[in-house]
C-alpha cells in the first residue's frame, strides 16, 4: 500500500506557528507522506517561523508584493497552487485558520477535486466585516471542507449550526498551545538587549500588538492615541511594541507614538521571544486572533482593540475583555487595569480553554482513521 500523500499549505506568520506542530506530527508516521507548500503571503514574518521549527517547504510561491490587495493574494495563491497540487496529486490539502491563503488553498484543492481538512475551523464573530476579510474565508473554507478540526466545544456548535454533519467534525483543541508549550523557558535571554534590561520587577510592561486591516485608518488612531494618553500619563509603565511588517501600520504608529520615552517601537519579534516575552508581560493590547489563545494560558491580562471576537472562551473565563475602537473606553480600561489591583487579579488567571498540547496528535489521527478503508 503507498502512502497517505497529506500537503499541508500555509502562507502567513500565525498559520505557520500552528501548522508547525501538525507538520511536525504528520512526519512522524510511515503511513504517512508530509508535503508543505508555502505561499509565502508573508515573507520574514514567515521564514522565521519556518527557521524556529525547522521545516523546509518542498514548494514555495514566494508571492509576497508590498501593500498587496486581497485581489492580488488571491489570485497568485491560485494559480501557484494549481500547478503543485496538479503536480502532487495529494489525498487532502490541510489549511489553517482564516487568511486569504487560508481560502485560495481550499479553493486551489476543490478545483482538482483534492479533498479539504481545515485546521482551526468553526470560529466565527456573526460579523462578516469583522474581522474583516477573516470571517469570511472561515465561512467559505469551511463550505469547502471535508474534515474539519474544531478546537473547542463552541466551534464545533457553529458548524453543526452550518449544517455540517457530525462525522466530519473532530473536536482537536488548538495547536496554537501545543507551539506555545515548546518554546517557552523560564531562563529565556532574549537576542534583543533592550528586553534583557526592562525593569520586570518594579514597572509594568504591556505588550501590544495591531495590524487587522477592518483598524487600519480611523480606528487604529483612535488606538494608537489612547495608548500614547495612558503612556504619557503612567511613568510606571513600559509599552513594547513589535510593530507589524505592513507599512500602513508603521506609518501611523511612527506618527502617533514615536519619541515617547516609554513606549519601544521594535522589529517583529520571531516567535520565541515574543512567547517568552507575552509570559513575563504585565498585560498584553492586541488586535490578534493568536494572542487572544496565548496570553490567558499564561495568566496575563489581555485588552482586545476589537468590537468583537470570534474567541469568547477566554472572555467568558475573564482573562480577556473586548475593548473596542473608541479612545475613552481603552484609556479607561488601561487605567483600571494598571491602578486597580483587585480588577487586575481577577483577569489574571491562568485559564486554558484552547487546548492541552495535544491538538496536533488528535488532527493526525483523526486523518489516518478517515483514510484507513482507502487503498491509497
Ligand atoms: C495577514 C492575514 C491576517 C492575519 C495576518 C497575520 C489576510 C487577508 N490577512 O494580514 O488574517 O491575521 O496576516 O499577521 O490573509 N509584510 C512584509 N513582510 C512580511 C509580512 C508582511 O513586508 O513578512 C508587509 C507587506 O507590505 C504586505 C503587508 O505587510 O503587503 C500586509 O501583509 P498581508 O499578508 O497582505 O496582510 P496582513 O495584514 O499581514
Ligand atoms: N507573534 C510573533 N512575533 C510578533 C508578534 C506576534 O511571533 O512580533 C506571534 C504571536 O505569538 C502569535 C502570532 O504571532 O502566535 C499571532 O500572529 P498575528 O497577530 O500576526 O496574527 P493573528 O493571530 O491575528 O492571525
């Protein structure tokens, strides 16, 4: 009998840290031929990732172009992948998640007739503008899907909810915690000497993220200038922001926050050292789906810049709220959360909704049972 042929395809910098435990499971079965293939939506933010967990993609697109419109990610994804997967020939097509090579891979596969595993799948806001294009590449992915790998309860409920059957659902948890639990250490020292020197002990260090693009303009201002009122008026804290690699984002954090003593404006982190990074933080800012499932597992308040989430567990557990867009709202919840001890302690509690480091193991075998009656 040969091989179960199995082509994992991701493009970014968050598909890639949760495709890395999957990847790294499906190579170690015999029944089993891993093929990767990137797109290379991004480009750095990808290879470091790629570097960290030592995967060498047998095809990369390499389709990365700045400022790239939805458009244009989309149609390269399909075209490149038209000629590897009619080149492969593989049994299923794994993408992760909701990004825009998320769903031109599912779409690349169906129009080969490949079948379809989604990993990360049955997340949903209830807003298809927000986030925005995310939700909706989940909710077509998913239309497009033969086995799905929901990682909680609740996203399972949403794709019943769809009308998918339930033998096509394989409850997982989330491979997001399975990556987290190999990279963090408690003696980490950090590459970058600035975050060796931050005074953990006596201020408060925030960490924060933004970049989704339903913010870029009005609402990421109003952001940026609410974190740079908190920061202005708190000596105690250090803002650390590793700024996204897309220049719409830079531009307005330059303006905004720049030459503000306590705020550091630095390079992408690569993965490890942010992880290590979120785990000795005060309390993280994000507009991240991937924070929002890190950052409680490590006890660590999280202030979402979003008006929604599709990751209600940890808000329902308390380790993380949904800020909004607005300035007064953020400034008051910074504030809080720095000055009001008994607020801050309520949040700060490790709570792991999203899995056990196991998600990865599932994913696989779950594969292996589905194509355990075809003669491959
Ligand atoms: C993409 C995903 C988003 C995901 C995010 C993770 C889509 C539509 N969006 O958004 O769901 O949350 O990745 O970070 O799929 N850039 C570089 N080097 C890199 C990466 C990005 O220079 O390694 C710059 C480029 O100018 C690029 C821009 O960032 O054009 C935006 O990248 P893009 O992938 O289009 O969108 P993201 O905002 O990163
Ligand atoms: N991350 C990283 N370096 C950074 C910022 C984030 O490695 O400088 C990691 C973070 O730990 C998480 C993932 O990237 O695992 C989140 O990616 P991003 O915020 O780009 O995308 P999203 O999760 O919103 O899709």
């Amino acid at each position: 009998m040969s091989k179960i042929k199995i082509m994992s395809i991701f493009g970014t910098r968050p598909e890639a840290i949760k495709m890395a435990p999957v990847v790294k499971e499906l190579e170690k079965h015999e029944g089993i031929e891993s093929i990767v293939c990137v797109t290379a939506q991004h480009r750095e933010m990808l290879d470091q990732v790629l570097d960290l967990f030592q995967i060498k993609p047998d095809y990369d697109l390499n389709i990365m172009k700045a400022g790239q419109t939805l458009s244009e990610i989309t149609s390269r994804v399909l075209l490149g992948l038209e000629e590897v997967i009619k080149e492969v020939r593989p049994h299923m097509v794994l993408v992760h998640g909701d990004t825009t090579t998320t769903f031109a891979g599912a779409l690349a596969a169906f129009y080969q007739q490949v079948k379809v595993g989604h990993v990360e799948a049955g997340l949903r806001s209830g807003n298809i503008y927000s986030p925005y294009p995310e939700e909706a590449n989940r909710m077509l992915t998913g239309r497009l899907t033969h086995l799905h790998f929901a990682p909680t309860q609740g996203n399972k409920k949403n794709l019943l909810a769809e009308g998918i059957k339930e033998e096509n659902i394989v409850l997982t948890g989330n491979t997001v915690i399975d990556a987290l639990l190999q990279v963090i250490k408690e003696d980490y020292r950090f590459e970058n000497e600035l975050l060796n020197q931050l005074d953990y002990k006596n201020k408060k260090i925030i960490l924060m993220t933004a970049h989704r693009r339903e913010n870029l303009g009005e609402p990421m201002m109003n952001i940026f200038s609410a974190i740079r009122e908190v920061a202005d008026q708190n000596e105690e804290i250090e803002i650390v922001f590793p700024i996204h690699l897309n220049p719409q984002v830079r531009n307005l954090a330059a303006e905004i926050l720049g030459n503000t003593k306590n705020i550091h404006i630095i390079e992408p982190l690569d993965y490890e050292p942010f992880a290590n990074l979120q785990g000795r933080s005060y309390m993280l800012l994000t507009d991240s789906g991937g924070i929002q499932e890190e950052a409680p597992a490590l006890g660590k308040p999280v202030l979402v810049l979003r008006t929604e989430t599709e990751r209600p567990e940890a808000v329902e557990a308390g380790t993380v709220k949904i800020a909004g867009v607005e300035k007064n709202r953020i400034v008051a919840l910074m504030e809080e959360l720095i000055h009001d001890k008994v607020a801050y302690d309520q949040m700060a509690n490790a709570v792991n909704p999203y899995g056990d480091g196991k998600a990865a193991q599932r994913t696989v075998a779950a594969i292996l049972e589905y194509f355990k009656d075809e003669n491959c």
